[in-house]
C-alpha cells in the first residue's frame, strides 16, 4: 500500500528563510516560490540530501513558481510534465521490501491570477487530465474559487467559477 503524504504549501517566496518548513513529508509541493532558478543545493538546504527528486516551474519575473520534490528513498518520479501554471510528475512508490506498487500522477497548480488566463489555465488541466492515465491528483492554489460565498468581495466571475467545477 502507498503510505505517501504529502505538504502543499504556498509559501509566497523562498527567498526568506523564515518561510521555508523542514517536515517529515515524502513529497513537498510549494507555490509562488518566485525562484527563477532552483538548483539542487537550494532543495538541499530546504528540505535535507533524502530530498533528491525534484522538479520545478520557474517563476515570471516575480510571481508564480512551483516546486515539486520527492523523498528519494521513498519516490522515484519516472515522468515531469512542465505547464504554464503547473508541474506533473508521475510518482512511483519504492518500497522497502522491494514489492512492486502502481505508480500515480501528482500535479501540483499555482494558477493565474488575471481572468483572462484562468480559461487557459483550466484548458492546460484537461490535457494534463488526458496525458495522465491513471490514478491523479491535483493539488495546489487555484487562484478560483467555487462558491460565491468563498469570496470576501462582490467581484466574482461567475463564468470562470462554472468552468472550474
């Protein structure tokens, strides 16, 4: 059985190192890292050397950004997806006791903040849907919301909520 947990966590920029978390996790999916560039070192000192798979998203000037990173010992991540507003990887479990356990797909979203993007946004999570057979999850910050009610102002799209369910 996978026992895989997994930390989501928008940590608006990784450059403070007051935000960045050392937990005991097996994957660790961070949004709005602003990091342009993350090399292995920066994941090291985040998260310790078990952390070695990892896959990102580079930040737009300074927004947005996604890091994706695996317990080595734990996950092997056999295929990356890189999006406009997402990674995908697909996470295979490695067992202790060399059985053999079904891989799964994991992405993780730090979607637009423009309306105008979010249609691009939601069409990008369709062919991720369609690339990725099998079991998937989908985790992160949508930057949408469902219902009227999540949102603490009176400007609501109401289009980009229908599409989002």
């Amino acid at each position: 059985m996978d026992n895989t947990t997994i930390l989501s966590w928008n940590v608006h920029g990784l450059n403070a190192r007051a935000r960045r978390y050392c937990g005991r996790p097996t994957i660790v999916c961070l949004q709005e890292t602003k990091l342009d560039v993350i090399p292995e070192y920066t994941v090291v000192s985040l998260l310790g050397v078990g952390f070695s798979e990892f896959a990102y998203l580079p930040a737009s000037s300074t927004r947005g950004g996604i890091l994706v990173v695996g317990q080595c010992c734990d996950v092997a991540f056999t295929e990356v997806l890189i999006g406009c507003f997402s990674v995908t990887v697909a996470v295979k479990p490695l067992s202790a006791t060399g059985e053999a356990q079904a891989s799964w797909w994991l992405t993780t979203v730090y979607g637009p903040q423009e309306d105008g993007d979010k249609l691009i946004f939601l069409e990008e999570l369709e062919a991720i849907h369609d690339a990725a057979l099998g079991p998937w999850a989908v985790i992160g910050d949508f930057n949408l919301i469902l219902h009227e009610a999540d949102k603490s102002n009176d400007r609501i799209d109401r289009a980009n909520s229908c599409r989002f369910r």
